[in-house]
C-alpha cells in the first residue's frame, strides 16, 4: 500500500506540493513519479510554428522543464529520486493510461476548487481511476493531521464489507504515515424515517424501531472495528443521519484534514462510477479526498 505513487499536476508546476508529496514517499519509502499532461495544439496552431520552423511542442516541454527545475531547486527537492513523465492529451484519461500500465498504487492529483465538488479532471478521476485518488487541498503534511475514514455498515454484502475494511485499512496507513490522528464514522437511519411520523405509528413503536436500528448500526460497527486492530488512539463514531449531510457536517466540525471513503461501481449503469451518496458527499466536502475502489473494480478508460 502506497509503494508506486504518481502525482498528476496537470500542466502546470508546484514546487511546494512536489515538495510535501516527496516528503510524504519517503516517509511511506514509496516511489515518485510526476506527471504532467499538455493539451495537444490543434492542427492550425502547429501548422503556423511549424511555417515560422518552430517545434511547438519542443518548445513547451523546454519550457516547462525550466520551471519544473527552478521550483526543485527553490524547494530543496532531490530530483534524482523522482521519475518525471510528459504526456499529451487529455489530463484524466492519460493519467489513467499510466496507472493501468505501470501499475500504480496511489494518485495524487488537485482541484482548482478549494471546497465543494472538485474540478472536472480530479471527478473523472474518483470515478474512473482504478487505483485510489487522494484530491489534495489545502496544507496537508503540517501539524497534527486529523483523519476521516468514513464507512458503511448499512450494506451487509460481502463487496462492501471488504470495502469498508480498505477504507479503514487505507486510513490507519495515512495515519501511521503522516503521525495523525484517526476517527472512523458510520452513519444510520430508519428505513422511510420520515413515515414514521404519521399517525399509523405511535411514538413508543417509533423510538423502539429506531433504537432496534441504532443497536444493530452498533453490533456491525463495533464488530468491524474489533477485526481491524487498531489503536486505542482511535476515535470510532455513530451518528443519526444521511451520510451526505452529515459526513461533511462532522469533517467540517472536527477540523479534518482528509477524508477518506469508497466510490462505490454501479454496473450497467454507463458513466455513473461513483455511487449517489459518494457524489453528495464529495460535492459537499471542504477537506481533501481519499477515495477508494472497490474490489474488481474495471477502469473504463483502457
């Protein structure tokens, strides 16, 4: 876990970012690898250097080696551990390519947005990369740095009993990784909470149903926990609600750093590869993202 990272920056270059992702690897004795994708020009654009007997893209890698090296040395960054790929095309898709070919364990990539949904690029990534995504906001390698692994326990199928455990694994090797500190979340409801207000219920049927649902929310969380030997360090919570309320509501309020949670696969439904609930949370998160696949999950990009 966390062995063959690749930091996508895009097209542009930030030294301070590379700087704290290093830093992160050699903590995790990890390797690096940056990666920046150009936009190709069109046709036109390169037909016009060319008849001024320019290379454009010669030119662009030129210059973006200039600054990639300035901010190395700005930084006090060894580039002699870290492998540098340039690709051209569009930034998702070929950042995808390279994971499935070289067999990546962790993206790394940032969101032009510094709260809710991130940009275009960084989705396509929580729903078509098939290794985890870590979207990078903020400062996250300063400090004591606060971790939010946020399960499910209202599914009892095997998938996503194995996915909590990744989701919990994931977090606990964040946390041993960046000396932080980790709180594990699930949430629960009543089934159609909401009709259990009509008067077809009295208010004694509608407490005991919700605690009967309570106390099962707290067998499966405290029975998870159990098998994945954690530290008495670690902060487990249950609370009442719908998770695409409530986990950015509690992230926001504990001052988390990064949040970390499935993206669950629906099959035979084309294009949606996060799970509803998945996206609202996202959309609604000011925090940084560590999003996990589950098992067997298939890249739609080959």
């Amino acid at each position: 876990m966390f062995k063959n990272i690749l930091l996508d920056l895009g097209a542009g270059v930030d030294g301070e970012l590379i700087a704290h992702v290093a830093e992160f690897c050699e903590r995790a004795d990890a390797s690096l690898t940056i990666l920046n994708v150009f936009e190709e020009p069109s046709k036109s654009v390169s037909t016009y250097f060319s008849s001024h007997h320019k290379d454009l893209q010669k030119l662009v890698i030129e210059n973006h080696e200039t600054k990639l090296a300035e901010e190395m040395a700005n930084n006090d960054i060894d580039f002699s551990k870290i492998k540098n790929e340039i690709r051209w095309g569009k930034d998702f898709i070929e950042t995808i390519k390279l994971v499935i070919k070289n067999k990546y364990d962790l993206v790394i990539s940032t969101s032009q947005e510094p709260s809710g949904a991130p940009d275009s690029t960084a989705m396509h990534l929580l729903r078509k990369c098939p290794c985890p995504v870590w979207i990078h906001r903020g400062d996250l390698w300063r400090g004591a740095v606060r971790i939010l692994a946020a399960i499910n326990t209202s599914d009892a199928s095997e998938e996503n009993q194995k996915l909590n455990q990744k989701i919990i694994d994931h977090g606990m090797r964040l946390t041993e990784i960046l000396r932080g500190h980790l709180h594990i979340v699930t949430c629960w409801s009543g089934y159609m909470e909401s009709v259990l207000t009509s008067p077809r219920f009295s208010e004694k049927e509608r407490v005991d149903y919700l605690e009967y649902e309570q106390r099962q929310t707290e067998k499966l969380f405290e029975a998870l926990l159990a098998t994945s030997n954690l530290k008495s360090s670690v902060k487990g919570k249950i609370i009442h609600g719908n998770p695409a309320k409530v986990i950015p509501h509690y992230a926001l309020e504990q001052k988390m750093d990064i949040v970390v949670m499935g993206s669950v696969a629906r099959a035979g439904i084309p294009g949606l590869l996060v799970g509803n609930t998945a996206e609202k949370i996202v959309a609604s998160l000011e925090n940084s993202i560590l999003a996990i696949k589950p098992e067997g999950f298939v890249s739609p990009v080959k």
